[in-house]
C-alpha cells in the first residue's frame, strides 16, 4: 500500500511537471537579487544623498526615505490585484521595466554636474517609477517562483519552503554586494577608477544596468516557466461582497469590527504620510546653535540642522497612533475567528469558505509582521546613523553608516545554509519531529528583542566615549558635513564596526521569520488570491510597520544623537517585539490558521 501511494504521488509529480525543474527558478532568484541589490543602494544612501548633494534638511531627508519605502511597500497591494487579474508573469515583466527605467533616471540625475538641475527627475525615478515597479515585483516574484515547484505532493510542499529560504538568500547576496560594496562607493569613489564626485552615479548607475540586464535574462527563460492564468477580479470582488454583506446578513460584531479595521487602515496610512511631510516642512525653523566639542577654545559655528525625524508630539502623530492601532486590533480581534463569514445567496466558485480561509490569515501576518519589523526597521536610520557618529575610519578613508548593513545580509548568507541543512535537521532528529513555523517565529522576535537592547547598550557606550578630534576630522555621513571637510559632526571614539552586533542580530531573526511569512502567505491563501495575501503581508511588513516606526520615531528619536536618547527608542521596540510574542501565542490559540 505505501509503495502504491509512492508510485500514485510520483505520477502526480510527472503530470503536473513536477520534476522539480531548477532552470526556471534560475531567472526568478536573479531577477530578485538585482532587483534588491538596487533598492537597497538606493534606499541606504538616498537619505544622506538628499542631505548633502540636494541640500536637504535631515529630517526632510529621513521623511522622503521613509516615504520611499512606505510607498515601496503601498505599490504592493494593486500589483497583487494586477497578477491575480492578468497573472503573474505578464506583472512581473510591466513591473521590471517600469523600475529599470526608474533606475536610468535615478542613475542620470545623479552625475555631478547635474545634481541640482535634476533633482526632480531624481525624485520622479525613486518616489514613482521604483516605487512602482517595486510593488509589481515584491508581492509575485516569490509566489511566481513557487508555481514552478508547485503543491501537488508533500516532497513539494517542502521543497517550496526551501525554495523560499533560497529566496531569502538571493535577496540578501543582493543586499551584501549593495551595502558591501556600492553603498560606499557613493560617498568614497573608487580609488583610482571612480572620482569621489562621481561615486553617486557610479554606484546607482551599476544598480540600473543590474537591473537592465536581470530582466533581460527572467525575459530570455520563458519558454521553461510554469505560467499560471490570471482569475480575474472577480475573487477580490467576492471578497468585498461577503465582508459587507455579512456586515448586514448576522454576522455580527465581527463582521462590523472587520470591516472598521479595514477602514481605519487606509485613513493611517494617509494621515502617517501628512504628518511625516508637514513635520519634515515644518522642521526649516528647527535650528540649533552647534558648538564644535574639538574647538579650543571653543566657538560657535553657524545654527545647523541635526539628526531626526521631527520630534514633538503634534496631533497627527497622535491621530496616526491611534488610527493604526484601532486598525490592528479590530482586524486581529475580528479574523481570529471567521464564522462571521455569511454565505451569498447566489454561491459562486470563491465560495464562503475562502472567503474564511484568506480573512483567517490576517491576524498572523498583521501580529508576526507589526512585532518583527518595529525591530527590523531600526535598521532604516538608527542604526547606520548611530554608526556614523562612530569612528568609521578604516585606514585613509571613512566607511558609509549604511555599509554596516553587511552585518545583516552576511548574517543571513552564512547562517541559512546552516539552519536549513545542520540546525534544523538536527533539531528534528533530536525532538522527532520538525521545527514548526511558529518555533521559528517566536526565536526570530526573541532575537530581534535582543538586537534592540544591544544597539541600546551600544549607545551608552557611544555616548560615553570621549570625541575624535585632530586628524580624525568630520564624519562625512552624519548631518552638517560641507564638501570641504570643514564643518559636520565629531565621531567619538570608539569603533563604529561594533554596530555589526544588532545588524548580524536582525540578519538572525530574518531568517527565522520572514521565510516563514512568505510560505505562510503562499500557503494559507486559497489560489485565486494567493497574490493578494501575499502583497497583504508585504503591506505589513512594509508599509504599515514602517508607518508605525514613523510615528515612533516622532516621539522618540532625537534630533541630537549626543544630547538626546535613543536608547528610549530601541527599547520600546524591544518591548513591543516581546508583547506580540503574547499575542501570537493568543492569536495561534484560537485562530484557525496554524504555522506548522
């Protein structure tokens, strides 16, 4: 009888093609290490390339950056819409051109001599086109290469799962050339072969004909790709309908709590971008007198803007809190169990049980994705600003803040190899039984918790290290910093290489968790909308967690890395990592969706 299932699943596998063919995936995991290598070039230098080549304030700088990637993630939602209408491949190919044209703009714009005449084609290639291009690929590129694998028999179901891990890897070689190599070409050059000058459009130029090239190769596999018809708007459509007819048909105070959390969502959103671009405006009157700590004796320099992202506690910020919240909980509350789903009168072929199967993932993706990412987007500015207020000296030269992030991606590159073939298997022979997703999960917010109190303590230790001064001169990526070296911001002493500890701590948790939340994604959603759920997670993981840091980033970082305490700012993340742990175990307890 086990032999005869055998032979029943491998002829399965034969007629759906399902030899696990490794050619096609080739182009998919291509495409996303170049499509990463670029966002991550420019979503790790735009900050301070706004600040000191465009002239803009920091916390304008820091607003546009944040913008940059809520928006990244924003564009995710009607690219999902688009590949379950038209299908996967057709949006992934319309969404790699947009963003490589993206990418020739920003690589334009950004030669020296036409820095300040093009600032707007700068800003229409990052903020529009590579915001764009960005959600057509994110949410379908993973999904589209697990149809090449498929579902049919458990030997895929798990080879899928590696498949996503191998994903996660792609991204993050990706991100290791980005942030080890490119990222501090944009303010060092390249000794002897790119001028100091022009080490922007060097380094942006690279990306966009990575890119060029990475959707040529995905265009040139596509006789071997496993191609998936589009279903349609007509599932998104029923999808709308059951929530709002179950609103007024019995489903109760579930079925209106859904729905308010659905409303409430957008209305963060919009609110969180008002309040990031009036504060960002707002801050050109926000100058403090800056006293050089090296001076002797000391002077006074010109008032100059420091770091931040605004400060305060206005009305919005707090409007924001409160909308995002109420979004949170009511959808959490109301989807962990979705009996509030009532039948339509005329049953159709997305049926009210998928309706109930994909509302059943949200509480997951919003609790595992709300807790890990305010932890992981410490990543976005404090840590790389933290270091640069670091000694970054490495012989003659001074290191980019953003190049530490190699600390993450190499964490990732050496540790998935391990965890996926040592510590797992392990850990399986030794329990008898495999590592479960949730296991994975609840290690990865347990070390991104951690990676916050460490960068925390770090900060204590910088904050009471003496300044460099002498030789030692500016740090060329903190705020302040004039092309001739003579104004900026003092380093102190000690090693800014001390900040790979959080970074390599986050890379850790990355791979326990984000994995885990594509597959889950993929798997908790019926196929006619595999799509939307996946661009939903990304939404979260994206653009509403990045949302929720703007806010916390209002209250909490300091304008004055030295003066103010952004310990306070890592610790409430830490705080709020360990909360959601509470709150998956509730949610898994009674929800209907497990992570096995």
């Amino acid at each position: 009888e086990a032999e005869s299932k055998q032979n029943l699943e491998s002829r399965l596998e034969d007629d759906a093609g399902l030899k696990i063919r490794k050619l096609p995936l080739v182009g998919v995991l291509l495409l996303v290490l170049c499509q990463r290598l670029t966002y991550y070039t420019l979503a790790g230098t735009q900050k301070i390339y706004l600040q000191n080549q465009l002239k803009k304030m920091p916390s304008t700088s820091a607003a546009l950056n944040a913008i940059f990637n809520m928006l990244c993630s924003f564009w995710c939602l009607p690219g999902g819409l688009l590949a379950d209408s038209i299908g996967r491949y057709k949006t992934i190919i319309a969404a790699g051109s947009v963003y490589a044209i993206g990418t020739i703009c920003v690589g334009i714009s950004v030669i020296y001599e036409l820095q300040a005449s093009l600032g707007w084609l700068f800003m229409l290639g990052s903020l529009v086109l590579i915001a764009i291009g960005t959600g057509g690929i994110k949410p379908n590129i993973a999904n589209f290469g697990a149809d090449q694998i498929g579902d049919v028999s458990e030997k895929q179901r798990e080879c899928q799962k590696t498949f996503f891990s191998l994903f996660y890897l792609s991204i993050n070689i990706g991100v290791l050339i980005a942030f080890g190599f490119l990222t501090n070409t944009t303010t060092a050059g390249l000794a002897g072969v790119v001028p100091q000058q022009e080490g922007y459009s060097f380094a942006y130029g690279s990306g966009a004909g990575c890119m060029i090239l990475a959707v040529l190769i995905f265009v040139a596999f596509t006789g071997s790709y496993t191609m998936l018809p589009g279903n349609g708007l007509g599932p998104v459509r029923r999808l709308i309908r059951y929530q709002y007819h179950s609103v007024w048909n019995g489903g109760g105070w579930r079925a209106a709590m859904s729905l308010a959390g659905f409303l409430c969502l957008p209305l963060f959103y919009l609110v969180t971008l008002a309040d990031t671009l009036l504060s960002a405006s707002a801050e050109k009157s926000n100058t403090e007198v800056f006293t050089d700590p090296c001076a002797a004796p000391l002077t006074e320099a010109p008032p100059r803007m420091l770091h931040g992202g605004g400060g305060g506690h206005g009305v919005l910020s707090d409007i924001a809190l409160a909308l995002g919240s109420m979004a949170c909980i009511f959808l959490v509350v109301a989807n962990v169990n979705c009996t509030w789903v009532q039948e339509l009168k005329q049953e159709v072929s997305f049926g009210a049980k998928d309706a109930r199967q994909t509302f059943a993932a949200i509480p997951m993706i919003i609790v595992v994705n709300i807790a890990f990412n305010l932890c992981y987007n410490s990543m976005n500015n404090a840590f790389p600003s933290q270091a640069c207020q670091m000694d970054l000296r490495l012989g003659t030269t001074q290191l980019n803040g953003a190049f530490f992030n190699i600390a993450d991606a190499m964490a990732i590159v050496i540790f998935t190899p391990i965890f996926e073939f040592c510590v797992y298997p392990v850990i399986a022979r030794m329990k008898g039984s495999r590592v479960r997703f949730g296991q994975k999960i609840i290690a990865g917010l347990v070390m991104a918790a951690i990676s916050n109190v460490a960068a925390a303590i770090l900060e204590f230790m910088r904050k009471d290290a003496p300044f460099l001064c002498g030789d030692a001169g500016f740090s060329q990526c903190a705020p302040g910093f004039s092309e001739d070296g003579t104004e900026g911001t003092r380093m102190k002493d000690i090693s800014a290489f001390w900040i790979f500890i959080p970074f390599a701590l986050v890379g850790i948790a990355e791979i326990l968790v984000n994995p885990c939340m594509y597959c889950f994604s993929y798997e908790a959603a019926p196929l006619e909308v595999r799509s939307l759920l996946q661009a939903l997670n990304l939404f979260f993981m994206g653009s509403v967690s990045n949302a929720f840091t703007a806010v916390v980033s209002k209250l909490l970082y300091p304008n004055d890395l030295d003066k103010g305490s952004l310990d306070n700012y890592y610790f409430v993340n830490a705080t709020l990592a360990v909360i959601g742990i509470a709150v998956y175990f509730s949610t898994t307890h009674r929800g209907e969706h497990k992570l096995t």
